[in-house]
C-alpha cells in the first residue's frame, strides 16, 4: 500500500538534496574564497566544490525537468555535467599534494604531474563536449538518464580510478607527518573528501543501468550519495576553514557556523518548504502554484527566523563549549555599552522632560571635556546656551560643582552631575529659569532624572576608557593571532621574525601616520590608528588614563618638535619647510593655497613636500619606539657566565 506513494517521495527528496548539496557547495566555495583565500589548500578545495556544484547542477534540472532521453536538453545537461566530472581527479590530487606540501613534503614531480593531469583532463572535456570517444548517446528513463560508455571511456575510468587513489595516498601521508593531535584530528576530517570522486563519477555508464530498473532501490541509493556528498563538504569545509586563518579557532567556528545557518541552511529551508508542498493543496485552496510558493517561501523565512531565535542557547553552546563564557559575555557586550550617540540621546530624552514638566522651553547639559566645559546636548535658544557657557567662569564652577543644589546663573537653574559614588563634577545640567519652585513631587522626579544622567555620565566615562585601553592592544592581539596561525603551521612558508617586527617596520607606517595627522583634533583615524601599539603611545595613554586621542595627539607633538630647527622660525628657510608644513596643514588646519602662499610655494610642490614631511615624521615616532635589544641572549639564566 505504501509503495506507490515512496517513489515519489524519494524523487522529491532527491530534488531537494540535489538542489541542497549545490546550494552548499556554491556557499561554501564563496565563503573560503573570501575568507581563506591566503590559503593554498583552501584555494584547491574551492575548486574541488565548485566541480561539485556543476555536477550537481546537471542532476537537478535532469530529475525536476524528468525529460525523456531523446530530448536535445537531455543530451545538454549530461555533456554539461562533465565540466565537473573531467577535473575532478586533477583537483583531488591537487588538494592532496597542497595538504602534503603544508607539512613540509614538496614535489616538484608531483606538480609536474599535477599539470599533466590538469592538461588530460582538458582533452577529456573536449572530447566529452564535441566528440563521440569518451560519451555515446542517452540512455535510460526519465529520473534516471545518463550517457552510453564511449570506447575511450574505460581509459578515463581508470586513471580517474588512478589519480584519486594518488590523491587519497597524498592525504594519509600528511596525515601521518602531523605531529600533535590537533592537526592530526584534523588531517582526520580532510579524508573524508574521498566522497567527492566517489559521488561525482558516472557510475551508470559503466553498467548500472540494471539499478534503474528498480525505482525504489535507486532512490534510496541517490538519496544516500546526496546526503553522504553535502556532510563530506561540511565536515571538510570546516577543516579547511581553519587554513590560513589568524584568528582563533572560536572566531573561525563562529563565523562559519552562522554564514551556515544565514545562507545554505536557510535556503535548504525554503527549498524543503517548497518541494514538500502536497500538489493536492493547490487544487483544496484553489490557488494558483505560483501564489502558493511565494506564500510558502514568506512562511518558511519567517519560520526558520523563530526557530533559529529559539534555538540561539544551543548554537551558542555548540560555537564556545563550556569554556566560552567570557567570549560570549564579550559578544553581547555591544548590547550594554553606551556609545556617544546613545549618551546624547538618553540626556536629550531627560532634558525633554524636565523641560516640559517646568513648561520651559531651553536647557542644556554640559560636559567637562579637558577640564573646559561643552555643550553639545541642549534645547530650545542656542544664543541663550552659549551665553551661559561663556558666563561659566573658574570661580563660578568652582561654587557650582561644589553645591548639591541648584544655583541660579545667567537666567538657568544650574545643577552638578556627580558620580553616584562620589568625586568631581562631571558636568551641568541647565534649565531655564521657570520662575516659581518646585513642588514635592516634581523634586523628587527631578533627582531621579539627575541621577539617571549622573550614572549614565560615569558609565560612559568608564567605558570610555575600557575601549580606549582596548584599541591600544588591538596590534598586539594581531600580532599574537598571526603568530598563533604560523605555530599551528610551521612548514607554510611564514617567516616567524617577519611575525614578530614591529609596527615601525610595517609598510604602512607611513600611511598610519598621514591618517593620524588627517584627524588630528579628533576621529576615528587617530582614536583607532594602529599607532596606539607604539610603545611611546601606550606610555602616553597610561598618563592621560586611556584618552586615546590626547595621547595620540601629544606623541606626534612631541615627534614634531623634534623636527623643529633651533632658533627664530622662518616662513620661507629651507631648513623650517618640513615643520611649516606638517605645523600649519594638521596642527593650525590651514587651506593648502594658504600654506603655499606663507611657504612661497606652488601648490603642487607643497604636495610633493608634504609626502616627504609625513616621511620625515613617521622617522621620527619610529626613532622615538624604544629600540629592542638584538644582543639579548635566549639562554637561560643559570646558562650564563658569570658577569655576563
């Protein structure tokens, strides 16, 4: 009884696995290509999935179109599958010779015969395309088509049969040169890649037409090739992710498991939800098949969306294991953090309301930055708040700051925004007089909005300071990730003391220096300049409590004035140009055409001289970095002579 309805369930299951094990493979290969693509190994295996896909793409419009064999678009799609098939071997045997050669074994033999290999298979397309040597005509029924054996073709058998045993003995030998379990647990994974010459040969052609025969029989076994060909490119992928790689091993993980969940997994969703639609719910509904897709595909994005949600604990749990609390408390730290912006907003949204609860129309909040105060934040007459700023002068915030209360200045009722623990002022809050008190209630509403501001002042200052101290180590994590990746990969060719050299000798550091210049009174580009990892800059920031940009600003103060001649400053001497320059364009921020009218200088000469005076500069910060001392002796201690 359940006979006649598993056949056409298995040729719609084969339709979504087909269509699922290119949609992985396409995926995949986009995503190491871009992500990997420094690595050799990841190279060859993109091009190992991208044969898959071309493959796979032939087997699903033969089994969703189900066209008879004498059909022109039948012979298309079959010859079309040997874009794949034809340099399958030579790209096994290719990923296997560049895994052999990551742990030190290389081979020009095996390059050469690599090329040959590449090259036969060239001549084995030609011949599968246009001739009749390697493929005869179609054969077989619809579901289950596949090209006649031609005379030439046992020969490509056998040597796909060849190079893939080479390839699979490259693999095991690499994976006996690893030396630590890691690596070898890994080289593990890569042999499950055997399954690509495996799944994709045309087996049919070679005899089994009688397995087609049995409809039952054959679905099941196209439905176990599919499955066993999309895990294969899973289980490899996340192997050769790790190549090439200078993040850590939970960052590789993360970032492959949720380009998994948001692109191939997600679109096999949708492609089950289609494919599994009963043909007898179009006629039920009376709607039209294409309505009902479009609405099946809305419902499964939006499905898949909640069961992704509800399941976030358990990806997370997969991604960090049990040792990962702090990388996922440091994942959702972007969620607590009050950002400039947000800051602005929360004390605009309680400016708002004491203003309206006093029926006032102007206020502001001011900030003590350096000591001096600022208003970016206020409401209402903008004349009026700079009024007040100006009428703030040391004796006045010296009696403001000091009071709990609000004190009345310029027509504002001024209060001081202290920290909830303690300590010096860290602003003013003003509003416009109302001219009458306060009640009770609105007293008390007032000091909760007040010390919502004063907490959220603090929280940010802190912050503040934590990211600050952040960015500062930012080149050292770098450095130390890429030293990790060459650890785990001695024999890849990177040089370790190339690892090690210090920013001073990045070709860039010239580069980081402009940027820096370019925001010199604020930005990103000096707050985030992978300058901070100078020595001289950390030392700065420990002085001005991880205010990156003070720090930033007065290192390259002090790498100027190094370049500063001695005695009264000219305008026009030759020895003052590389100081006027870099003094007038970041420091002062003059128009080019005004430097080169005080330097009596064309502007694009100025141009040329300022490349040379930001090279002159980036000598110096580099002169300033302590030097590290080539003579210290890696010996032990106890090692050393005495008096050494």
């Amino acid at each position: 009884m359940i006979l006649p309805y598993l056949e056409p369930a298995l040729t719609r299951l084969n339709i979504v696995l087909s269509s699922l094990t290119v949609l992985i493979a396409f995926s995949l290969a986009a995503y190491l290509f871009v992500y990997n693509f420094r690595s050799a190994v990841a190279r060859s295996f993109v091009l190992l999935l991208a044969l898959v896909a071309l493959v796979f793409t032939g087997d699903v419009f033969l089994s969703t179109t189900r066209m008879p064999a004498d059909s022109p678009a039948t012979l298309f799609w079959l010859r079309f599958q040997w874009l794949g098939i034809a340099f399958v071997a030579p790209a096994f045997l290719h990923f296997g010779d560049l895994l052999l050669a990551s742990t030190g074994d290389r081979s020009r033999r095996r390059r050469l015969a690599i090329g040959l290999a590449y090259l036969l298979a060239t001549l084995v397309l030609v011949d599968a395309l246009v001739g009749d040597g390697m493929v005869g005509p179609p054969n077989g029924r619809p579901g289950a088509l596949h090209l006649m054996a031609g005379p030439h073709f046992m020969g490509f058998a056998l040597s796909y049969l060849g190079l893939n045993a080479w390839g699979v003995a490259s693999l095991w030998r690499a994976r006996g040169r690893t030396l630590t379990s890691r690596s070898h647990r890994r080289m593990s994974y890569l042999l499950v890649s055997i399954v690509v010459p495996v799944a994709t040969f045309p087996w049919l052609m070679l005899g089994g037409g009688g397995l087609t025969e049995h409809a039952l029989l054959f679905g099941l076994s196209v439905s176990l090739a599919n499955l066993a060909t999309a895990a294969m490119m899973l289980v490899v992928a996340y192997s050769v992710a790790y190549q090439g790689a200078l993040i850590p091993d939970r960052a590789v993980k993360r970032e492959l498991i949720k380009y998994l969940i948001q692109a191939p997994v997600l679109g096999g969703f949708v492609l089950a939800t289609i494919q599994l639609i009963p043909k007898r719910l179009e006629t039920s509904l009376g709607l039209p098949r294409d309505l009902l897709f479009m609405l099946m595909t809305v419902f499964g994005i939006v499905s898949y969306q909640l069961v992704v949600r509800a399941l976030k604990p358990l990806i997370d749990q997969l991604i960090y294991g049990d040792v990962g609390r702090d990388a996922i408390w440091l994942r959702r730290l972007d969620e607590r953090l009050v950002t400039g912006e947000d800051l602005s907003q929360l004390l605009e949204n309680i400016l708002a309301a004491m203003c309206d609860r006093l029926r006032v129309t102007t206020g502001c909040v001011v900030i003590f930055e350096g000591g001096r105060p600022r208003s970016d934040i206020f409401t209402g007459d903008g004349e009026r708040t700079a009024a007040l700023l100006a009428a703030l002068e040391a004796e006045q915030l010296q009696a403001i700051t000091g009071d709990t209360t609000f004190a009345v200045l310029e027509g504002f009722w001024v209060h001081p925004l202290r920290p909830p623990d303690g300590g010096g002022a860290l602003g003013l809050l003003a509003i416009e007089d109302p001219g009458r008190a306060l009640d009770p209630v609105d007293e008390a509403d007032f000091r909760a909005l007040i010390g919502s501001a004063e907490k959220a002042l603090q929280d940010r200052i802190i912050q503040q300071r934590v990211l600050d101290a952040l960015r500062a180590l930012e080149p050292e994590l770098v450095g130390i990730q890429r030293l990790r990746g060459a650890l785990e990969r001695p024999n890849s060719g990177e040089s370790l003391g190339s690892i090690g050299e210090r920013l001073t000798d990045d070709p860039e550091f010239a580069s980081w220096v402009k940027d820096a210049l370019s925001h010199y009174w604020g930005g990103p580009k000096l707050t985030e300049s992978p300058l901070l990892g100078l020595e001289v800059v950390r030392d700065a920031l420990s002085r001005y409590d991880h205010n990156s940009a003070k720090a930033m600003r007065e290192v390259l103060d002090h790498a100027l004035e190094r370049l500063r001649p001695e005695g009264e400053r000219s305008m026009t001497g030759s020895q003052w140009l590389v100081y006027n320059i870099l003094e007038l364009k970041f420091v002062r921020g003059l128009k080019v055409r005004d430097i080169a009218q005080r330097l009596a200088l064309s502007e694009s000469d100025l141009y040329r001289k300022q490349r040379v005076a930001i090279d002159a500069l980036a000598d110096q910060l580099a002169a300033m970095e302590p030097e590290r001392s080539d003579s210290e002796s890696l010996e032990p201690e106890a090692a050393r002579e005495p008096g050494a």
